[in-house]
C-alpha cells in the first residue's frame, strides 16, 4: 500500500529582523528565510511511525515547484521516505488551491490510497489546505487528526482528533486524506524525527525525478473556479494606551480607578 505525504516550503516568521515590507507594505518575500511547514512535519512523522509498524507501506513525499531556499522532498529523504516526486507548477497559477489538484492528479497517478498533510495554519493561502485536496480527489477528509491508533493496510483507519470539547476517535476506511495538527508538547507523539546522519550521506545527492504537467495526463481534472490570493496589506497602526499609576493600598484610588473602567464599558 502507498501513502503519500504533502509537503511545503513556507516563509520563516521566528526571527524576522528589520524592514520585512516593501513600500507597497507587502511583504519582502525574497529576502525571508524559509523552513518546511511545521504542520507537515507532524503529518510526515505520523505517516512514518505507521511504516515502522509495517515495513510493508510505502511512504512518497510530494511537493509542487522549485525549492526557493531549501529543498524539502530531500529532507523528508534524509528522515526515511521511500521515494519523491516534485511536481512542476511552472506556467501554472500559483495558489493553493491548484497545488491541491496537481497533488490529486499526482495521487491518482501514485493509485495512494492515503494523503497525510498538515493543517496549515497560516491564514495567507486560506489555511483549508487538506479540505482543498480532498476536495480535488473527490475523498472523505479526517481534519486536526493527533494520532494514528490503529492502520491495517487496506483496511479501516482509527483516528484520534482534537475537537474544541476534547478528544474523539473516528473510523474512516481509505481513500482518506489526513489533516494533522500541530504538536504543541515535547512529548508530543507528533513530534517530528530529526534528520539522519547516515540517509543525508545517503540522499545528499540523490537525483529527484520532476513530473511536469503534461504527464499527469488524464490523472489531472480541470475544475472551475479559483482559490484566493492576497492583492495588497494594510499595517494596523499601533494604538496608544496612556498608562497611569494606581495605588492599591488606597480604597479611594482603586474605586475611582473602577468607576473610571465602568463609565467606558470596559467592566460591569
């Protein structure tokens, strides 16, 4: 059985340092750093952590264009996947929602039967990146999944998700596409594996095959429609909030000091 894992280049905001806008207040994207989306790394080790329980499923991490700064389908080699393809988006728009369907015709192409991916959180491109995918493959979606409980290849799926009131556990039967949410705890069984020394000796010069378009084929249906794309930003200006020094040992000063809030609405 085949799995298939999306991965994505995203821009670094850890440690952004000085002029990150440009003067049409957009961002300076060349100059970023960038990094493979935290997310994706929790669906890539979910999706490992099954082919260590059974040698016999085969794990191909899939990426859409060119690596910008770092190549993420040779680090997803250097942890343990079986094989990787990158897709060409050259010529192609360049939203989320058309990597979501070059993704199904290249699963299709695969006959996987499973697509991990993660949730991605980051709010310029939508951040419905597993429901975009299931979406153009025509399968059922798992979101905010936490744990693979139990995978029989071939067979049904138990899923443990985070929901607002807790934790439920679902059974769904593939096709499937998993969304997995970010892991927040360092024991976390998300957490992703590092890199090994003994695979980037292995892969540092492993050659990559590139599909382009045109040989997804009839793998790759059309769909009308468009997903969104930013056409401008706006900086909120930082408002300016006088601070005033209360005496807490004064009953006067702090019934005063309430009486003042209450007046503004700002308690009852």
């Amino acid at each position: 059985m085949r799995v298939v894992v999306w991965v994505r280049e995203i821009h670094d905001t850890r440690d952004l340092i000085g002029e990150i806008l440009g003067q049409n207040c957009m961002p300076k994207w060349d100059d970023w750093d960038t990094r493979i989306d935290p997310e994706d790394l929790n669906s890539l080790e979910m999706a490992l952590q099954w082919k260590d329980r059974d040698p016999r499923l085969e794990v191909t991490a899939i990426s859409v264009g060119e690596p910008k700064k770092l190549d993420v389908l040779r680090e997803c080699l250097y942890r343990g996947v079986d094989h990787v393809v990158r897709l060409s988006g050259e010529g192609q728009p360049q939203d989320l929602l058309w990597e979501a369907r070059l993704l199904a015709g290249a699963v299709r192409k695969l006959d996987a039967q499973v697509v991990f991916t993660g949730v991605q959180l980051n709010e310029t491109e939508c951040g419905h990146k597993g429901v975009f995918l299931a979406h153009a493959l025509g399968w059922p979606v798992a979101t905010y999944v936490e744990a693979l409980e139990q995978g029989e290849l071939g067979g049904a799926m138990k899923l443990r998700r985070a929901v607002e009131q807790g934790v439920e556990l679902v059974e769904a039967t593939p096709p499937l596409v998993i969304s997995v949410g970010v892991a927040l705890l360092k024991d976390d069984p998300r957490a992703p594996r590092s890199a090994r020394a003994k695979l980037k000796l292995q892969h540092k010069k492993t050659q990559i095959p590139q599909w382009q378009i045109q040989e997804l084929g009839s793998f790759l249906e059309q769909r009308s429609g468009g997903g969104a794309r930013i056409l401008a930003f706006r900086s909120q200006p930082q408002r300016d909030f006088p601070a005033r020094r209360v005496d807490g040992s004064s009953q006067a000063e702090l019934k005063a000091m309430v009486d003042e809030l209450r007046n503004q609405g700002l308690v009852r």
